[in-house]
C-alpha cells in the first residue's frame, strides 16, 4: 500500500488537515457515518472501523481513533473520550480530571491503513497531564485541555499547528504508519 492511494476516512477537517502536513500529501477524504463499536480497546475500535471504512469506500483505506487516559481515573474516558466531550465538553474533562488526585494523561492514537486484505497500523503515544481549565483557541476536540511533556506547559490549544504536529500523538502514530508501510 502507497500512503498517497489511502482514502482517509474522517469527518474532522482538523484530522485531515493534520495528517496531510505530517504525511506530506495531499489525501482524498470521505466523511462516512460509520457504526463505531464501543470498547475501551484501542486497537479493537480502529480495527473494525478500518473494515467497515473499506466495505464502504472499497478502496485502501487509512482511519484513526484516539483514546485520552487520565491517570488518577485509572484511564477513563480512554477511547470513549468523545462521548466525554460532547456531554461535558472539555472544560467539563478539566474539572473531572482535577476531582482525582492525579490530572497526568497519556494520550494514544492508532492509525490503520487496510486495503481488504493486509492491516498496518501506527501507534503515537503522548504523556502530559489535563489543564485546569481550557487554554487556547487552536485545534479540535480538547486540544485546550491536555499539556503535553516536552511542549513547553502550553496545551495543544495554545500551540502553532508546527509546534503541535512536531509533538503530537497523531503525527507519531502516522509516522510509525509510514515506516511501517516502507516496510511491509
């Protein structure tokens, strides 16, 4: 599989946006209404999205999903961090996350690029903790929220789209899918 031949399959124009700077091209996109199980398995979850993306598309497919651990919740909301922030938003994440004794965070992000036959996946983690309260105006989801080591004590919300992409769970989960597409 070519990364350049890859249908992303997202809805989030932020994603695309993303993966095209880290990527280094320009990606066709469908935004698909896809049945998303829920588990708190990270692999699982972009697995079957992988193969309901290509049932779809019926062309090589490229998904990702992401999963925000808080530490002191013992790793809840994990992957069902959407449903999280849509109920309370990420100020709501802050508050919740700062009632445990621990606000340190690891972020995860799977990519899996799957073209009917062969699987190849990319693994990007991030350790940082949750804000307080929500910083900055930049990217998506609760980007405001999670200060990542080594990014200075901004959260992503604060931080350029080159200084978050240098960094980010995503960038080294789509690197680790690049070399791992070289290679297989």
């Amino acid at each position: 599989m070519r990364i350049a031949s890859l249908v992303f399959v997202t809805s989030n124009l932020g994603k695309l946006r993303e993966a095209e700077e880290v990527l280094g091209v320009t990606l066709e996109h469908q935004a698909l209404d896809l049945v998303e199980i829920q588990s708190l398995e990270l692999r699982e979850i972009v697995r079957d999205k992988a193969r309901r993306a290509y049932e779809r598309v019926r062309r090589p497919v490229l998904v990702e999903d992401t999963s925000l651990e808080v530490v002191g919740m013992g790793g809840f909301p994990g992957p069902l961090v959407r449903w999280l922030l849509v109920s309370v938003g990420p100020a709501g994440i802050a508050r919740i996350a700062h009632a445990f004794a621990d606000p340190r965070a690891i972020v995860r992000c799977m990519a899996c690029a799957f073209d009917g036959q062969e699987e190849v996946y990319g693994l990007g983690v991030v350790r940082g903790m949750i804000a307080g309260a929500p910083r900055g105006r930049r990217g998506f989801g609760w980007d405001s929220i999670f200060i990542p080591e080594g990014g200075g004590g901004k959260t992503y919300g604060e931080m350029t789209p080159a200084e978050k992409n240098a960094i980010s769970h995503r960038h080294r989960a789509l690197e680790a899918l690049k070399q791992a597409l070289a290679t297989s």
